[in-house]
C-alpha cells in the first residue's frame, strides 16, 4: 500500500482470484474490512472481516468506509478498473488521490474490444448502467465507435429497438457477455437482429460501429436549414433563421454538459441545435403551443436527439421547477417578456448567459428596460441578412427581418 493510503481499490474481472496479482491478493487479505458488489464479495467466502455491500444507496456506503478508513484497513473490490464508470472516483472525491491506491485490472471495456478484434483509442464511451439513457442517441450522433456498459432497464435488446424507432440502422453490433469469465460469450448482431434477441446475460458489454464508409463527424458548430425542420404552415416565419440561431447559440457560450433553456421553443430548431453542442447536458424546449408542442416532438425523432425534455405550457409559469440553467433562450414570449426575463434572471446560475432575441420594437425595449433595472448591462447586436434567390437567370437579394439580438451574462452574488 502506498504511504498515506487508507482505502485499497482492487479491480477484479468475471473471474475472480484468478487474475489478481500478488500485490492485490495481498491487499484483500491485510483488509479488516472489504466493501464491493455481491458478485465481488461472492468470491471472498471465507473472509472474516466486516463487509460492506455497494449496491442500493451508494453514497451511504461510501460515508462508511471513510469513517472506517480512520483505524482499519479496508479494501473496496470494483470490475476492472475502478476508475473507469466506477466507484472510484467517488471515493477519491471524499478522501483525496493520496489517501486512496488503485490496482487496476483491465476494464471489461478492454476486454470487450480485444474479444472483437478492434483497436478502442478512436472509440467513444457511454455507461447507462444504473443511469438514465437519456442523451444517448444524441451522442450517438457524433460517434463512429461506441463501447456502452449496459443494465436490465437499458439492455442491448432495448437500446437496438430505440435505434431502430429513430431510424439510426448503419451500425454493426459487438455483445460480449460475461468477459474472461469460463462462460464467455461474444456474438456479433445487426441493430435488427439484436432488438429482437432474448437471450442476454446480465454482464454485458455492448460494442456499435458504423457500417458506412463515407461516414464523417457532423460539424462541431450546428448550422441545419430551415428546410430540414418541420414547421407550422402557414406560419413558416415562426421558425429562428439559421444564420440568427448561429449568432444566438454563440452568444450563449453553451460547452458539452449545459443545461439550457429554450423558451419559446417554437419548432425546436434552437433547442435541437444546442442540443448537438451540450450532448453531455440537457435542453427544455418550453412551448404553449400544442401545435407546436407536436412539432417540436416530430423535430426531435427526425434529427434522433434524445437530451433535450419538451414542456408544453406558457413561461413564467412552466419555469417553476426546471433545474437551474446554464444558458438561456427567449425566442417568444407571448407578452410575458418582462415577467419571463425576472424569472430567468433570478434562476440563471452564477456565470450563466440570457440570450433573447427581439423583431419588435415594442420587445427590444422591453427587454432593455428589463435588464436595466436589473442593472445588468446588455451587448446588443442588430442583425440583418439577405440571402441571394433565384430570378429568371439571375440572382438577386431578398431580405430576412432584421432581429436584435441581446446578450448578457449573469454577475457573481457580492458577498457582503
């Protein structure tokens, strides 16, 4: 054990004992106390000492063996590596890296692309073992290999038929169950045929590559045609124009795992594109609209995006209990604009960005007045775009409605 360490993480793989090294076969049996899954601990009978099951209420285990790290040695038993998707960083977290050695094992993660012969250093990672699946076929979206740890509530079958459900079908799937365990199974599915397969063991790993080779990455900034979303007709001016959602978005300063909202959220088209940037965070399209509600919804199955939570009902009101945004966009008010705007600047975190978008002189003052008195002092941009269209042989301008865009972000609280 390494000085100063008072917790020992052990990676264990299917097979128990047998791959442990010596040092780590040695850290189990010095321990007083040994904490890990039933599985883990299945494999140590004969141990005398206290154990500690890491299953249901995580974080109170957690609390135990950090108070019992004080006068005992204890060693907590992860697959593979414990810091990868597991419980180790949550035990660093609370005791600090000096306090705290890990003996790795290679991760079933590993195993699973060494058993289906492909290299991982370009391959993407998601767990929704004991997670939401939300946000998975958003950032399915950017990846051309995806190693996924999986559960009983979101099982291979069930992430194959959610893939299905939003078209997303030019993958080629890897299960392998079990991994260097004595009853190791690695069978190789297309997404249809892993949907309708019924003979899963729980100790999985699911493995997706691309099947096309021209595939390539969608672009790191969203600039999507009007013409790819669905729209209410006739009222096709409703939707935010593309060069004005390209300005917004980068006036929100959105990163990977953002939580915004999106009120006035019309057909979607800014929640779907911030959605693509913050495919690790969460978006909530807020529309009155029932129209628009369904359209929103249609948007989103068509562009497979899958982290952003449609509200249908009318701001302020249906802000009441949304977590805590990290970036903010009022595309439509319904005449609620001041009200709107002192609710989201009282619920806007610290650091946080307000980007509202005016076509009205009667709004673009409200807004002003509004951020004002809040004392907060806006960048204002006016926006006016002509785009060229076609006429006869020709080609002439045809001008979009100027829009003001303002923009703020959201001081520190002083303290006093």
């Amino acid at each position: 054990m390494k000085s100063g360490a008072a917790v020992t993480l052990v990676g264990i793989g299917d097979d128990g004992c047998a791959s442990l090294s010596a040092r780590a076969f040695n850290a189990i049996t010095r321990a007083q106390v040994l904490a890990g899954g039933e599985r883990h601990l299945g494999f140590f009978k004969q141990f005398s000492g206290e154990r500690i099951l890491l299953k249901n209420g995580i974080s109170e285990a957690i609390e135990r063996i950090v108070r019992l790290a004080d006068e005992h040695n204890v060693c907590v038993l992860a697959s593979g590596d414990p810091l990868f998707f597991g419980v180790g960083a949550m035990i660093i977290k609370r005791l600090g890296a000096e306090h705290v050695e890990v003996l790795p094992q290679p991760t079933a993660m590993q195993w699973a692309f060494a058993r289906a012969g492909l290299k991982w250093e370009d391959a993407s990672f998601v767990s929704v073992h004991g997670r939401s699946r939300e946000g998975f076929l958003t950032r399915l979206r950017q990846a051309r290999k995806l190693g996924i740890f999986t559960d009983e509530e979101n099982s291979p079958p069930r992430l194959a038929s959610l893939m299905l459900e939003h078209n997303q079908v030019q993958w080629r799937a890897w299960l392998c169950e079990n991994l260097a365990g004595p009853d190791e199974r690695v069978r190789h599915f297309s997404i249809p045929d892993l949907a309708k397969c019924d003979d899963v063991r729980p100790l999985n790993v699911l493995i997706l590559e691309r099947t096309e080779p021209a595939w390539r990455p969608p672009p790191v900034i969203p600039f999507i045609d009007e013409e790819q979303f669905a729209k209410r007709i006739p009222k096709k001016g409703l939707i935010t124009k593309r060069e004005v959602r390209l300005l917004s978005l980068a006036a929100m300063q959105i990163r990977p795992d953002s939580v915004v909202w999106d009120i006035g959220a019309g057909s979607g088209s800014v929640s779907i594109e911030a959605a693509m940037m913050a495919q690790e965070g969460r978006v909530y399209a807020i529309e009155v609209d029932p129209e628009g509600v369904d359209i929103c919804i249609e948007n989103l199955r068509h562009h497979a995006i899958d982290n952003v939570r449609v509200i249908a009902g009318r701001a302020p009101d249906a802000l009441k209990d949304i977590e805590t945004p990290d970036a903010v966009f009022i595309g439509g008010s319904k005449g609620s604009m001041e009200e709107i705007l002192d609710v989201v600047i009282d619920k806007l975190c610290e650091g946080g960005r307000l980007v509202a978008n005016a076509i009205t002189l009667e709004n673009a003052s409200e807004i002003y007045s509004v951020l004002r008195r809040r004392e907060i002092v806006p960048e204002v941009t006016l926006f006016q775009v002509s785009r060229a269209e076609p006429l006869a042989r020709y080609m002439r301008y045809e001008a979009l409605n100027p829009i003001q865009i303002f923009a703020a972000t959201k001081a520190a609280v002083r303290s006093e």
